[in-house]
C-alpha cells in the first residue's frame, strides 16, 4: 500500500496537527511516542518511527537496520518512563495492527503499548 501523507499520525509528525506537552511521552531522531487518545486501558501509549512507513510488513521492507533497531529499542525506553516495563513495573503488551484483517485504523506504522493494570485476554 503506497503511504498516504495525509494520516492523522503524518500530520502530528509535521507538528500540523501539534500535541500537547501532556500528550507527549517520548521523542528521539527516530520516533515519537504519545498516549492514545482513546484509552483502552490504564496507560495506553503508541510509539511511532519518524520515517514514512505505512505497516509493519512496509516498515520491515524498507527500513534500515538503524530505523528498525531504534523503533524497538523507542518501544522499551518508552514502557521504562512510564513504569510498566518489567524493570520497575509489572509489564505490558505492545501489538501492531497490521491492514485490513488486523484492525488497522491510521496507515502510519504504530505500536499500541497496554499497561498499568492486568492487560486480559490476548485476543477477543
Ligand atoms: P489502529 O487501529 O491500530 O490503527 O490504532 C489507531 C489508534 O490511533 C487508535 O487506538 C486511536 O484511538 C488512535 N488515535 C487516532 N487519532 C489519534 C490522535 N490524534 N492522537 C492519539 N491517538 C490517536
């Protein structure tokens, strides 16, 4: 699926559509990473690579090593701050929503990160 720059996670990345410093968690070179803005759980974040990605199966076609060592490296650096990593918190599940089967919504490869309470079953 060629990516299409008009996503709403595109946008946030060009600052069009800027977030608030609350709504911020993490940045680097490579990734941003804020809270969703429909929580399905305690602490629901996503972690997004800068790079123009569509997916998962685009971002693993084209990405270099650096970008794709980096966004998983962002994922872990992110669940730290926000205490729910299994160094100093009681551990989360990161998905990705991949097309159409998947559940995807915004066509801007993105981590869900779930914590701060029991996540459930894996799959409903
Ligand atoms: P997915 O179904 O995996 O594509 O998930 C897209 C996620 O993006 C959903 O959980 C939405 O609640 C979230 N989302 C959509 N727009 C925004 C936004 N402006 N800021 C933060 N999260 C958003």
């Amino acid at each position: 699926m060629a990516y299409d720059k008009n996503n709403i996670f595109a946008k946030i990345l060009r600052g069009e559509i800027p977030l608030k410093p609350s709504e911020k968690i993490y940045e680097n070179e490579f990734v941003l990473s804020f809270y969703d803005i429909n929580p399905k759980k305690k602490i629901h974040a996503l972690v997004i690579p800068k790079g123009e990605y569509s997916d998962l199966d685009d971002f693993s076609k084209r990405a270099s090593e650096k970008e794709i060592a980096e966004l998983i490296k962002g994922i872990n650096i992110v669940a730290k701050k926000l205490e729910i990593s299994i160094n100093g918190g009681k551990g989360y599940r990161t998905i990705a929503n991949i097309g159409e089967n998947g559940g995807q919504e915004v066509p801007h490869l993105h981590f869900h990160l779930f914590g701060g309470e029991k996540v459930g079953k894996m799959v409903s």
